[in-house]
C-alpha cells in the first residue's frame, strides 16, 4: 500500500470539501441562467466538443484505474484517479465557459428557433424520451457525485484504505456513468447546435 500523501484532519477535510462541493453546485446552477453575448471569433459549441472529449478521457482513466487497483498497481491506480481529479476540474472550466456563452440548447429544435413544435417533435419522438433520462440521470448524479468523489479521493490520500475502498465501491459507478452519459448527451444534442 501507498503512503499517506497529506495529513489526516477530518474536520477541515469535511468542511472544505463541502464548502468546494456547495461552491461549484451554486456556481454551476447560478451561471446556467446567464449568457454572454460576447463573439469569440470561433464557434462556442467547441467547449461542448471539448467537455465530450474530456468525459470520454475521464472515463477511459476510471476504468484503467480500476484494473490497475484490480492488478494491486497502486501507484499508478493513484496517478490515474489524480489525472481524472484534474480534468474534472478542467470539464468544470469548459462546461461553464459552454453554458455561459451559448446558452440553452433544445433537443429536436432542428430550425435554432428556441423551441421545439410538433413538426420537430414528431422528428424525434421516442428519441426524446430516451434523451431526457440519460440527461436527467446524469445532471443528478453531477450534481451530487462531487462531495462522494472528493470524500473518496481524501480517504485515499490519508492512506485510509478500508474506508476509501467501501466509499469507492459506491462513487466509482456513479462517476463513471457521468463520464460515459457526457459523450453520450454530447451526441444527442450537438446536432441542435445553432
């Protein structure tokens, strides 16, 4: 097993993580309402492309970890999960900086209008219903997978192993169904894209 990377305070580990976790959650359903009309000079929806990519990459890391930890290779089980840690901060950056400057975006709205009338609705039918779960599903479990995510990172951290397994058997799956539903939902919308 590893060394314990920073010195176990559980008190101050709890409250950061859910004062960062409390943070990031307002800051992400303030700014969902807000758009800049700012013109960058290239397309906006590249930071949806990008936040694709960087799930689809989170993902891939998730499962190596997992066989890494699997194969006892604990070390590079470590820097996986802490490549993951760090592109989920840069999906953050990216994902708002998306919604910021694009707005909202209509599933089946094939004519940019903002809305989406019978004509187009009958384009996507079933479609749309299986859109909005895997949307619906993810945006839940993004929005409380953080504190699991940082709880389960800082119990590795402390070298508390037992505990970091049990919590990791719960927040693995969850993380890595958002990482997996991002491309996906990416898929699914970007055709929409004005």
């Amino acid at each position: 097993m590893l060394q314990a990377t920073i010195q176990k305070n559980d008190k101050k580990a709890k409250q950061l993580i859910w004062l960062f976790s409390a943070v990031v959650f307002s800051a992400v359903v303030l700014l969902s309402n807000f758009k800049l009309n700012v013109d960058l000079g290239f397309d906006v929806h590249l930071f949806a492309k990008a936040n694709a990519i960087i799930n689809t990459i989170i993902a891939i890391l998730l499962l190596t970890a997992l066989i890494a930890v699997k194969n006892k290779n604990y070390t590079m089980h470590k820097k996986l999960m802490i490549g993951a840690l760090v592109l989920s901060i840069l999906f953050l950056v990216s994902y708002i900086a998306h919604h910021l400057l694009a707005g909202e975006t209509k599933f089946g709205d094939s004519n940019h209008d903002g809305t989406v009338d019978a004509a187009e609705l009958a384009k996507v039918a079933n479609l749309q219903i299986v859109y909005f779960i895997i949307l619906f599903s993810h945006i839940f479990l993004a929005a409380i997978i953080l504190p699991f995510i940082l709880f389960t990172a800082y119990r590795a951290l402390i070298a508390e192993f037992p505990a970091h397994k049990k919590l990791a058997r719960y927040t693995w799956p969850l993380w890595f169904y958002v990482a997996v539903t991002g491309p996906v939902i990416y898929y699914f919308i970007s055709p929409y894209y004005n």
